[in-house]
C-alpha cells in the first residue's frame, strides 16, 4: 500500500468499507421491494432520493468552493451519459437481486475488474499484457461458473448482473476521461441527475408507475434510496482522502458480506453456486489490483528519479 504524506488512508478504508455494506444494505431493501415494484421503479425511486447525497457531497468538496462553485463544465455530455449508462445498469442489477439469490447477483456484479481492464484498451488507449488479460480469463471461468450455464437452475436471470457488471465498468472507464480539474463530485451530480431523469422514462415505458402500497413501502423506499446515496458519499470522501489504488483491494469485502446477509435476512446460503467461482473472481480481480499498483509506483520512482 502507498501513501501520500498528506492521506489518511486507515480512515479512506474504513468509509470504503462503509460505503460497500451500504451498497449491500441497499440491496437487501431492493430484493425486498422486487415483489412489489419493478427493477424500473425501484432504479427511479433510487435515484430520486440518491440525489440528495449527491448534493451534500459537493458541497463538502474543498475544490468545488476554491474553484468559485461553478457548475459548468466542459464535457457535459460525457457527465451525461454515464448517467444514462449507470440507469441501465441498475435495471440490470436490480432485476438480477429480486430473481437470483442475493449473493449470487452481488458476487456477479464484481466482475467489473474485469470488464475494466478490458474496455480500458479501446476506450483509452491502454496497453494490456499477458498477465492483466490471464486475470481477466480467470475472473470470467469464476462468473461462468457461478451462472452455472447447462445447470437446472441456471435461468437468463443470471445474465442480467454480468450486464450491470459490464455497464458500471463502463462508467468508471468513462469517468476517467473526465477533465482532471472536475471535482469527482460535481461529475458524479452529472450523472445522478441524467440517471434520475432517465431511469424515470425508462419506468414509464417499462408500464409506468404502480403506486406505493403502505407508508411503509415509503420508508423502505428512503431506506434505499439514503443507503445508496450515502455509499456514494463515502465513497467519494474516501477517494479524496487516498489513492484509489489503496482501497482497491477491499473492494471484495462486499462478497462475504453479501452472502451473511442473503442468509441472515432471506434464508440464502448459495454455497454450491458461488464456490468456486467466487474465489476465482476475486483472485483474477486482485492480480488486476496488483499489477496496477506495481505500474503506479514504478511510474512514480521513475518521476521522482533525478535527471541522468
């Protein structure tokens, strides 16, 4: 792990770990929901009540007031349509949760390492070697082997998370395309708002609303929308306060904790379709990790190493 003097990297690592049981509480409350509501409305109310972090998160962005609040910015479009890409991607996980075991669409959807790496080369231009594209075939025999193709209970449900997978990772390659003088919270107010508005329209034409059944539902539906909204705040705090690279490898923390709390909460215990695929996802995800933290500091030795 490498640290700038200035990080609290034991605090970024806790508010990740944080935001990832977030993530997971969300889902409880949208497999919860899936009976009731479509992945389409559940992805609209989301957002809806997502918004609010959002905002709070810019506002406690140093560089958004130092540099005077704009809220333009230059690629717009781009901002845009990770939002658009990140509403499909939630109707994509979210069918996935309320139609798989809870820890079976969790343990899928982490295979955006993968999808990462490999998007990495048209979309930026990335060199891939032979070690980062092994990883990347390992992670996907572990995805396989999950879905469980020629297996009774495999059903086309089971491709709906590798496609979140694949969209989420979409966004973050794109997000890196992203002018690196636009606060990660601005751009991420972007793209809520896109995701809002386009997950709404996604809803009214997947059959519209139907309607809350009980004030409680109202309250499961804040419960969800304030534990995904929070998570992104975390999550953005916690990348101002390290490199992304240091919180990378707990990123599969979400794996054992989404399998506890399928069991706790929904009577789940998958063992026979996640092992062991889900070893082979997390071990092909951190060989990606490694291998990008091996070319980070030997890109910064080779900066900071003095004129010949």
């Amino acid at each position: 792990m490498s640290a700038r003097p200035a990080d609290r990297t034991g605090l970024a690592i806790l508010l990740s770990l944080l935001a990832i049981l977030l993530f997971d509480l969300m889902g409880l409350v949208i497999k919860h929901l899936s009976p009731y509501y479509s992945a389409a409305e559940l992805s609209a109310y989301r957002n809806t009540v997502g918004l609010i972090p959002s905002v709070i998160a810019l506002w406690l962005t140093p560089a958004w007031h130092a540099g005077g609040r704009r809220l333009r910015i230059r690629q717009w479009k781009l901002a845009g349509a990770r939002g658009l890409i990140v509403s499909v991607a939630q109707l994509c996980f979210y069918y996935a949760l309320g139609t798989l075991a809870f820890a079976t669409a969790a343990t899928i959807s982490y295979s955006n390492a993968m999808f990462m790496t490999a998007l990495a080369v048209p979309i930026l231009g990335e060199k891939v070697g032979a070690l980062r594209w092994s990883a990347v075939l390992i992670g996907f025999v572990g995805v396989v082997l999950i879905m469980g193709p020629g297996r009774e209970t495999f059903s086309a449900a089971a491709i709906a998370p590798l496609g979140a997978a694949l969209f989420y990772a979409l966004t973050g390659v794109m997000a890196r395309r992203l002018d690196p003088d636009v606060p990660s919270a601005l751009a991420n107010l972007y793209s809520s708002g896109v995701a809002l508005v386009s997950s709404v329209l996604l809803a009214l034409v997947a059959g519209g609303f139907s309607g809350l059944r009980t004030g409680e539902d109202l309250l499961w539906i804040l419960a969800m929308g304030g534990f995904g909204g929070l998570a992104v705040l975390c999550m953005v705090v916690a990348y101002r306060m390290t490199e992304q690279s240091n919180l990378a490898p707990f990123a599969y923390f979400g794996i054992p904790t989404a399998f506890v709390l399928g069991w706790l909460f929904f009577n789940e215990a998958p063992w026979s379709d996640l092992f062991p695929g889900a070893l082979l996802i997390v071990l092909g995800g951190l060989i990606v990790i490694w291998r990008e933290q091996r070319q980070r500091r030997a890109a910064r030795i080779s900066a900071s190493a003095p004129p010949a």
